[in-house]
C-alpha cells in the first residue's frame, strides 16, 4: 500500500477508535506519512510537542489519541493483533511495567548521542526499563497545590504534607481525581499506600475523601478549579501545579516528605502501523530540542537530561536534587492496579456523598465534645462513642493479603469482580452509616445539661 493510502486508512481507524474524541483527518501528501500518540497528557503538553516535531520531522504528522491512562491501556490492549497506534506516552509508569508485562510493547534503543546526561536513576528509581521497552523521558513527583487567594480568603493554613489533609479546617476545600480515571491519581495514592502502608494508607485516603469537595473526572479537573478558586487545595503531579506558578497564577505547590520521584515514559507499541515515526518520536523527545520544551511554562516539566538544569527557568526543582521519602515499587503497583482503583471508587468515589456526611458529623460532635469540656460537663460517653464513630468512618474492609488473594480472579471472572465490587460497596455504605449514626449519638450526648 502506497504511503498517502496507508496513512489515510490508519487515520480513519484512529477516528473511529477514538470515538471522535480529538482526531480531525488532515490533508497529507502521498510524501506526508504519519505517527500516532496515544497519550493522557494535557492538550497545552501535546500541542506544543506535535507542533515541535512535526517541524523537526518534515513530512511527518504527528496524530493524538488523547485517553486517560487507564482507557489508553484498554485500547492498546483491545487492539493487540491489530495496533492502530504507535507509541504510548504519559506519566504512570506502572501502566508501562503492566503493559510491558502482558507483551504490548516492542524493545527500542535511542542512539547513543540522545542518551548522554541522563543518570541511570533518579532518587533510585531507574530512568529506563532495564530490558529496553520503554524510556523515561521527563521525571514527576506527586503533591499538593494551592489557592494562595482562596485560603486566604477562608483563613486556612497552607497544607504541608498528606495527613495535613485530614484535619478538619480543609473538610469541603480539597480536590482530587478518582485514580481510575487519572494514571498520575492512581500513581500519587500507591504512593500513600507504599509510605503510610496498606491499612494506614487506606484510613488516610478515606478521612481524605471525607474531606473533598469533590472528586473530578479527569486530572485537569483538579489545577483547573484550584486556579479559578473554586476549591482552595488540590492533590496532583507536580507539573499542574509548577505550570500554574510559571504562568504568574496565585498557586503555590508543595512536595510532602512522603512521596515518590519517578519518570513520565514513552514506549513503542508492539507491531506499531509505523514503527519509524515511533523511532523519530521517542527520539525528538530525548532531543536537546525535546527536552528544553519541558521547561515552557505552560508545561514545566522536569527533564531526564541532567546538564539542562543549568538552564531551568526559576521556580524549576532539580529532581535529581530531591529525596523521595518512598522509594516506588512499580513492580508492587502494576500487579495490584486495577484493584486499587476499583476499591477507591468503591469505597470513596461511589460513596462520596455518604462519606462526607459520616465526617461533617464527626466533626460536628467533636466541637460539641469540646464545647462540654470546656463547661465542666462529663464526657466520658461521648468520647467513648466519637472513637467508635471515627472508626465506622475509616474502616478498611479488604486487607492487603486479601486485595492479592482476589485481584486475579476479580481480572478473569466479571461476575466474580462484579460481586466484589458489590460487597466492599456494601461494606462502605454501612460503615458510613453507622459513623454518621454514633456521630450524631455523640453530639446528643454532649449537649444534654
């Protein structure tokens, strides 16, 4: 098939695969030949890398699948004995450890030239797969943004670390994306998991959810209603946060001690349509040309080339620089991805609405506790039931040994995973409702005279 009509059929495919999401065929000549990326980054991030390469590429387009992470590992998985894509890109390397896992993608090593100032890791995380499937191209870590206006305006303290968020003052002012719809979500609560533990983890990512105003579909979500003050704090990769400084908003962004630094990967999918544009890709990506782009402020990424450092806008953290307070186990978090984020939105994104009654009446018998302290009351009782109330409202149903034990068969057999799901949904459901029954017990019991 001649270069113009196989670039015309895969685009075709590509439109229909997308469901219409983002592609517009363009007019290619029969000397234009075409690489398509599939990607959960940002527009601002793959409108300037398309714009760059296709300039350093002449007759070559670049074609954008924009999916979120977990729909992009779907598609490629969906579409394995006949890929209509070329190159995988984006910020959760877990997904490129499960994809390289289940044999989705093709080994590729850049020229020599494209591989010097780049260290074999960064804060002992290995830049790239060892065995070649996959490359890091830039290096996130995971944090907490702010409104500086907004919490100033509500008299609120700037957040410094994870459990920070539990406090009470933050409850209805956070934000944050349901993993299973954001690979960098999924990434920042593995990493909780990994730091506080499984049990720990899972109580502080529930008292978390209590706390949020909301949970949004996609990770753009997050910087977008911290920045246009709609909430004041938001749980996100570092770029959403540094772009939003670069770009003179009123945000600032925080590392909290217990957090991961790890590289954003590109890959080749295995029996890519063109696997040269899949080369010349990954290959401007680890280009000085490449690279520099990072530090645009509309991106303000972190480059895997060390010696750019010297060039970094101010503002721009040296990762190589950072002490991750959790060395990521990518290994540990593949093998238990998808059970991860099915029991988060299990327990916190499908009962989102139960949770934050549970803890606003919690809250609101703790001040009455308080408030009967102060007047020489005994509260022994309510303290009694408060602690219990805490609990109903935290409670971690499935435990780590569980979640391996169900986790294939939850994979193998949809109506086994459908019961599950069903169960821990359950569990959480009277979980909350009890919490909000003994709360609410707590505060009678504090306001009798």
């Amino acid at each position: 098939m001649r270069p113009v009509m196989r670039s015309v059929a895969l685009l075709t495919v590509l439109v229909m695969a997308a469901g219409g999401l983002f592609f517009s065929p363009a007019r290619t000549s029969a000397q234009t030949q075409q690489v398509a990326v599939i990607t959960s980054f940002p527009k601002e991030l793959f409108d300037a890398y398309k714009a760059a390469f296709e300039k350093a590429n002449p007759g070559w387009t670049m074609a954008v699948v924009p999916k979120p992470t977990s729909a992009a590992i779907t598609h490629v998985r969906e579409r394995a004995a006949r890929p209509d894509v070329d190159v995988f890109w984006a910020s959760a390397v877990d997904a490129f450890f499960f994809l390289k896992a289940n044999n989705f993608l093709e080994r590729y090593a850049p020229p020599a030239e494209l591989r010097r100032g780049i260290p074999d890791k960064v804060a002992g995380f290995p830049i790239n797969d060892p065995d070649g499937f996959f490359l890091g191209f830039a290096v996130s870590g995971y944090g907490i943004m702010w409104n500086k206006t907004y919490l100033a305006r509500n008299r609120l303290p700037a957040p410094k670390e994870w459990d920070d968020l539990v406090k009470p003052v933050y409850f209805g002012h956070l934000l944050i994306t349901a993993p299973s719809r954001s690979g960098t979500t999924h990434l920042t609560v593995e990493t909780i998991l990994q730091g506080y533990g499984w049990q720990k983890g899972w109580e502080l990512l529930i008292q978390m959810g209590g706390n949020m105003g909301a949970i949004t579909e996609r990770s753009f979500g997050v910087p977008e209603g911290v920045i246009a003050g709609h909430y004041g704090i938001g749980v996100v990769i570092d770029f959403f946060g540094l772009s939003a400084i670069a770009s003179g908003q009123p945000i600032d962004f925080v590392y909290p001690s217990l957090t991961s630094v790890v590289p954003a990967n590109v890959a080749m999918i295995k029996g890519a349509p063109n696997p040269e544009g899949a080369r010349r890709f990954i290959n401007f990506l680890l280009s000085d040309e490449g690279q520099r782009l990072l530090f645009k402020p509309e991106i303000a990424r972190l480059p895997v080339r060390t010696t750019l450092y010297t060039e970094a806008p101010k503002g721009i953290p040296n990762p190589f620089k950072m002490q991750a307070g959790v060395q990521f186990n990518a290994d540990l978090s593949a093998d238990r991805y998808n059970v991860t984020n099915r029991m988060f939105d299990q327990i916190i994104t499908f009962r989102h609405a139960d949770l934050k009654k549970a803890w606003e009446a919690i809250y609101r018998a703790e001040r009455a506790v308080e408030t009967a302290r102060a007047a020489g009351r005994d509260v022994t009782e309510a303290e009694r039931l408060l602690i219990q109330a805490r609990a109903s409202a935290r409670y971690v149903h499935v435990s780590e040994k569980m979640a391996a034990e169900v986790s294939g068969g939850m994979e193998r057999d949809a109506a086994y995973r459908s019961a599950k799901e069903r169960e821990w949904g359950e569990v959480a459901r009277t979980s909350y409702a009890r919490a909000l029954q003994q709360a609410t017990q707590v505060e009678e019991l504090a306001r009798r005279r």
